[in-house]
C-alpha cells in the first residue's frame, strides 16, 4: 500500500501501482507505469470508491482489508465499468455479500456483461443526476458524466470534505512513487483517451464549476490537492480543442530518408526565420500516442508523407486516422508530398483534412520528386513565410 498517500482521516487510499504493464489499453506505452486507484470512505457506513484492474487484484483487496480492519463496508461506489477500474466487483462483492452496490442505470446494464453474477435487487442502489447518499458525516453527491468517455460514467462530490471523485477526469499515466511533470503524461493521457469527447468534458466542467472544490481524486493519477485552477484550465482548453501552446509540430513519414530530411530541413528554415517552438516527430519510430498529444498542444502542424502504393506511408495514415478519430480541428496545417513518379500524399493528406472542423491547410504545397532540390527549398521557404505570417 502507498503509505504517503494523505487524502483525509476518513477518506484513505487504497489503489495500486502497476509498474509491468508495457501498454496501456493494449496500445499506450507508459514507461513510468500507470496506478489504479481506489479510495475508501470511513464512516457509520463504509463506502468502497470503486475496484482496480485484475492485474493488481491481490494487492488491492490487501489494501482494502487492512483499511476496513475487520469492518464491514456498506456500499461499493461504481464510477465506471471500464475493466482497469471495474474488474474486482464480482470479487469484492463474494467477500462483503452484504455490501450494497451503487451505480446509474446504465452502470446496472452493463455489468452482466463484465461478470456471471446476479444481484439482488435489495442490493442495488440506482443513483441519477444530483442523487445524494448518506454516509453518516459524509454525503456522496451524484453527477452523470455520459461518454467521458464510457456511457456509464458518474462523478461522486463528497460534500463535507469537498472531495470530487472524477472518474477518468484528471487522470494521468505514470506510478504514483514517480517524480514527473503533471501536464505532459496527463495531456497525453486525455488526448488519446477522452479527447474524442471535448462537448461532453465541457458538460462536466459546467457542472464542477458549482461546487467548491478542495481535493480531485481521480482514477489513475496523483489526487490534486493545491492549485486546482491549474488543472482545470488544462482540461477547459483540451476539451474545447484550442491550441495550448504557440508552436508547429512537423509530423513526417519517410521511406528511404528524403521526406525525412526535407522535414528537418523545414525545421532549420523556421528557426532561421524566428519560429519560437519547432517539434519534429518520426511517425515510423517515435511514440504515436504522443506525437497526438503535440498535434493538440500546437497551433499548427506541418505533415509531410512519402507517397505509398498510390496513397499514403502507412505510418501517416495512422496518424492521421488518429487525429480524426479524436476531433482534431481548429489548426493551421502545411502539406509536403515525396513522389518519385506520381505523388498522390498531398491529395490524400488533405481528404482527411477536409473531413475535420476549422482547419486551415496552407496554399503553399510543397511536392518532392524523390529528393530534396533547390526548387523544393523555395517551396519550403514559401511555406514556412505562410507558417509564421
């Protein structure tokens, strides 16, 4: 158990941190881990603040035991039911068959799906929007938050100790024993995984703003305790999808090493001509779920792409088809194609440009015929004027 974890007297700790898994949702990598987390509410009546993933089962139900120490919980609180917070209901509910399980209708649909379980009526206790729960000093306030990013996700506000319960919200990747910056894991975090859903953080923002907010406890993630307007802005920003940050991102696909270089050559040219933050990411190697995360922080974007069996180098498509998937919008972007005989990248590039909201796609196309030339220089040079007008 995390010992150094302080909440409160009454609301305590009992997640775990997970430091084997190589891939978060079987596709993040999270070289710092990720921490699953899990609270537990002391009061006449006991309330378990949702499970953990199975991978980290045996050190949760440890944790909760040696929290309850021999007390029998009331209830156990169902924020979400996706499985690296869900996967120990069934369990916990054999141990304490007493305790009574709290979720929406929706959380109450899907878990028969999860688990090979019946629950009783009587131990069914249905909240919807603005539902209150007694735990004798404590009081759990109830808020739906569909589609952040599951249909079935509610936040919890505790009333007396100002505690917002935030699901998903406010999460991040990485273990909670790590020394890391907030903004960067937790951006990358929220991009890739709730960013499809900005209409809907918002929803849930507009609601937080009612409440006087002293403690976040999230799901994964450390719980923020001092300078909360910090993170919310964060999440104001990235769920209205504005830029963050004043700065290109130039994202490249390149075959043999000639977009590459054509790339970084626009990387030089814009620093030459005052660009104030050039990023450059290589789709083939680097992590895609962070050049996602640079694609939201900067105002603008330069993808350049070797042309690939008449289309795009598949790395490219994969980003691209990232950045719709996501609500990508509100962007300047530069096209640069490489084609040895017939370049078709820049088409391409721009149909899946064309298919996103309030994106500006530069006049100047910059076209390579297999390597960079002097012609190209210019192009690029036009293109990096339009960039930084």
């Amino acid at each position: 158990m995390k010992k150094d974890i302080t909440i409160s007297d009454s609301i305590l700790y009992v997640g775990v941190d997970d430091k084997t898994i190589d891939l978060f949702e079987s596709q993040y990598v999270v070289p710092n881990g990720v921490s699953y987390n899990s609270y537990v509410i002391l009061d006449e009546k006991i309330a378990i603040m949702d499970t953990v993933d199975i991978r980290a089962s045996d050190e949760w139900m440890e944790n909760v035991e040696k929290v309850l120490d021999g007390k029998k919980p009331s209830y156990l609180v169902v924020s979400h039911m996706e499985p690296d917070h869900a996967a120990n209901i069934q369990r916990i509910v054999e141990k304490y068959p007493e305790m009574q399980i709290v979720g929406n209708a929706k959380t109450f649909a899907m878990i028969p799906q999860f688990f090979e379980m019946e629950i009783p009526e009587d131990k069914k206790v249905v909240v919807a929007e603005n539902d209150t729960l007694s735990l004798g000093s404590h009081t759990l306030q109830f808020f739906m938050a569909p589609m952040v990013h599951w249909p079935e996700v509610m936040v919890e506000y505790e009333v007396s100790e100002k505690v917002l319960f935030s699901a998903d919200g406010f999460g991040k990747f990485g273990a909670l024993d790590i020394e890391e910056d907030w903004a960067c894991e937790a951006r990358r975090y929220y991009i890739n995984i709730v960013g499809k859903y900005g209409m809907q953080v918002q929803a849930l923002l507009k609601k937080a703003a009612t409440l006087d907010i002293q403690t976040i406890c999230p799901l994964h993630g450390p719980i923020l305790k001092e300078n909360l307007g910090y993170y919310i802005d964060k999440y104001k920003i990235w769920s209205s999808y504005e830029p963050e940050d004043s700065g290109i991102l130039i994202a490249y696909a390149s075959i043999h090493g000639n977009t590459a270089k054509a790339a970084k050559q626009l990387a030089k040219i814009l620093e030459e001509k005052g660009a104030k933050k050039v990023v450059i990411t290589d789709l083939s190697r680097d992590d895609m779920a962070e050049a996602i995360e640079d694609a939201y922080r900067y105002d603008r974007m330069v993808v350049a792409c070797a042309t690939y069996d008449a289309g795009l180098f598949p790395c490219m498509e994969d980003f691209l088809c990232h950045l719709k998937n996501k609500n990508y919008q509100k962007r300047t972007v530069g096209l640069i194609e490489n084609g040895s005989w017939g370049p078709m990248a820049a088409k391409k590039m721009r149909e899946y440009f064309d298919s996103m909201k309030e994106i500006k796609i530069c006049d100047q196309v910059v076209t390579i015929k297999s390597t960079v030339k002097e012609d190209t220089i210019k192009a690029m040079e036009a293109l990096a004027d339009e960039l930084l007008k």
